[in-house]
C-alpha cells in the first residue's frame, strides 16, 4: 500500500475517534463511527488475500448493523424525548438497543462472533489497531451513556464474556485469535464496572490498549503468527521472548505487574458494591485466561530443544529491541507501585 494511502487512512482514523469521542450529539458520534469503520476497511483487506478480504466483509457487515442501531436507538430517544444529547437516553426501549449496539462495535457476548475471525484475518499491526484504536470510541459512548443502561444485563454480559473468552482461547494456535479472545475477555472486566464506577472503566482500558500493544509490537517483531513459531522465536531474538513472556503475564493480572492493578481495584469496587458472587464468579474465570497467556509463554520461552515441533529455526539476529517496545514493556511490569498515583489522575 501507498504511503500517501496509508496517510489518509490513518488521518480518517484520527478524526473518526477525535469526532465520536468529542461530540454529544448523537449523529455526530454515529458519523465518527462511520469514518472510522470506512478508514479501516482497507487496511484489513490490503494483502488482497482471499482471508482478509473475508474479514473485511464480516467487518463491514456487523459494524454497518451496529451503526444502524446506533441511529436508530438515538432516533426511538429523540422522537420519545425530544433530546439528541448523548447523556439523555432515558427511554428503556433505546437504551436496551444502543446497549446491543455498542456490545456489537467492542465484540461484547454474545456478540462476539466477528472479532476473532476478522482478527485473524488481518495483519498483526491491523489487529492492533482493531483491538486498541477501533474500542476507544465505542467505549467511549458506553461510558457516557453508563448511568442510563441496565447493570444487571451489563453484569451478565461481562461475566460472559470473561467466560467465552477464557474457554474459547484454551483450544487456539494462532496468536492473533488468542488475542482476540484475550480482548473478549478483558471488555467483560471493563463492562462488569462500567455503571458503578465509569473512572476505573476508564483506567482499565488504557492500561488494557499498553499491554495490548507491547504483545502485538512484540508478536510482529518476531513475525509470529503462530505458536510453533513462538517456539523457535528464542533463538532469533532472546530480548524479546523475555519481554514477551513478563507482558503476557501482566495481561494474565498476576501480581507484582501492572496488569494486577485494574483486576484488584475492579474486584475492591465490585465488593464494595455487595456484589461478592460476581467478583468471585469473574476472578475465577480470569483463571482460564490465564491458562493461555501460561501456555504462550511456555512456547515462547520454556520450550528447548529437543522438541516436537518441526519448524525451522531462525537465525539469530544482533538487531536491537526497538525503544517504544522497551518503553512499553517497562510500563506493562512496573506501574503496580504507581497505582496511588495513577488513581489520582483518573
């Protein structure tokens, strides 16, 4: 693809997210979301590969069904209340629908089916962009309508998702559909919390968007597609299995990482909510995610010769770890004692 092409589309990105997340009208949010699913459309499709122009089908199919909810849900609102303004969705048929609407843009249970299958059918730095650019301004409409959608609908979909995304990603080899799951999994953290407390909502994905990044960067470094690549990658670049290994155990949220910190505070808030059962119920689900991100590493890292796996080996490279993936990597470790911090900012 053209330089000058790639400008344009990351510029339409730009101002699609700049626009949604900007805006309180409803139809200027709905023309963000339109720009933005337009701009990334041939990115997903450009290696003219019969799989990715599949995935651009799939994706273009269910994020035009999501926008059409979108507009209809704010147009049921506006006729009933006679307000555009995102934060005045009161009427309970509107928000039930805008809430499927943006469960179907982030890729929430049940509608999930289309983000795995379209991330594995892009590149490794399209999926980064599906799973940390393309969720901001979605979400950003689910934080603002938060007070107004049902949290006990909310609670089911996150446990859900937490469960799909754990026992669905048990069975994958191929990276970029654990990653997909792994996101799956960590919208139900953020949508347990969203209507309790909007802030720690907020605190998680960016952090989530950090962890997310460092493993894709990583991951298109090594040119791993799939796990028995993984498994030889140690002999092509050590540095960066390393890496990999400490930010897969970040986003698994085992302490003392980064990834503890939203997991922990979401569980102290869900507590404090007399809402132990689900805070049980999630933590324990995180146990499966875990799993994967174990089995990752173990294949990343672990795995020495002899073994099963019949892929070449690559040589070993004296190249040097780049720095925006050292950058990323010491904030996927080390933000746990800076969480005091952190929560003032938020």
């Amino acid at each position: 693809m053209a330089p000058q092409a790639k400008l344009i589309f990351a510029m339409s990105l730009l101002l699609g997210t700049t626009i949604t997340i900007s805006s309180n009208h409803w139809m200027l949010a709905w023309t963000g979301l339109e720009i933005n699913t337009l701009a990334v459309l041939p990115l997903i499709s450009k290696s003219h590969h019969p799989r990715a122009v599949e995935a651009a089908t799939k994706y273009f199919l269910v994020q035009a069904t999501a926008s059409a909810l979108v507009l209809f849900s704010s147009m049921t609102n506006a006729w009933s209340t006679g307000q555009w303004d995102i934060s005045q969705l009161t009427d309970p048929v509107s928000c039930l629908i805008m809430t499927a609407a943006i469960s179907i843009k982030l890729g929430l249970v049940p509608f999930h089916f289309w983000f795995p299958e379209v991330l594995q059918g892009s590149s490794l730095t399209t999926g980064l962009l599906l799973s940390t650019v393309m969720k901001f301004p979605p979400m950003t409409l689910l934080l603002m309508t938060s007070q107004s959608l049902n949290p006990t609908l909310l609670t089911a979909m996150a446990i859900l998702s937490a469960a799909m995304g754990g026992w669905a990603g048990l069975n994958q080899t191929q990276t970029r559909k654990i990653m997909a799951f792994s996101s799956i999994s960590h919208l139900g953290w953020m949508a347990i919390v969203i209507t309790y407390n909007p802030k720690l909502t907020l605190l998680n994905f960016y952090l989530y968007m950090v962890l997310t990044t460092t493993v894709f960067l990583t991951l298109n470094a090594i040119k791993a597609l799939k796990l028995s690549t993984l498994m030889t990658a140690w002999t092509k670049t050590p540095p960066l299995t390393a890496m990999l290994l400490l930010t897969m155990l970040s986003l698994a949220g085992l302490p003392p990482l980064t990834g503890f910190l939203p997991k922990w505070l979401i569980i102290q808030e869900l507590t404090k909510q007399d809402m132990v059962p689900a805070a049980v119920g999630i933590s324990l689900l995180s146990l499966l995610s875990l799993f994967f991100y174990l089995r990752l590493v173990y294949c990343a890292t672990i795995t020495l010769p002899p073994h099963t796996t019949n892929h070449m080996k690559q040589w070993h490279t004296h190249k040097p770890v780049s720095l925006t993936i050292a950058l990323l990597t010491t904030l996927s470790i080390m933000l746990l004692p800076l969480s005091p911090m952190l929560l003032t900012i938020v």
